[in-house]
C-alpha cells in the first residue's frame, strides 16, 4: 500500500505534518539556544541533538505534501 493512502487511512491530513514540520523547526530553535547555554562538555552532544531534529522538518514536509494529494 502507498504511504500517502496509509498515513490517510490512519486519519493524518496534511496539515497535521505541516504542523509537525513548523514544530521541529521551533524544537530545533530551542535545543540549538539550549546548546548554547550549556558547559563545554555537553555542547557537542546538545549540537548533535539540535541538528537531528532539524532533519524531521523537510521530511515531515514532504509527507505532507504527498498527502496533498488526497485531499
């Protein structure tokens, strides 16, 4: 089965995954700010983490896209 008829039958529109993708862009906003803050030690790690989320926002987005379709 298609990804996109799957995540629709699950109950997801659009515009869910447009809001997830926003969300990660603010969570990787913070944690980036956060890695600031913290001592050297944890910086890397903190970084790492900040970066990782930033890779959910074009995925996300892309998803719903494909949604789009369905709509």
């Amino acid at each position: 089965m298609e990804t996109g008829r799957l995540l629709r039958k699950v109950g997801l529109r659009s515009w869910h995954l447009e809001a997830a993708a926003w969300g990660s862009i603010g969570l990787c906003v913070a944690l980036w700010s956060r890695a600031a803050s913290v001592d050297q030690d944890e910086r890397g790690n903190a970084e790492r983490r900040a970066l990782f989320v930033s890779m959910w926002a074009p995925t996300l987005w892309l998803m719903s896209q494909s949604l789009r379709e369905f709509d």
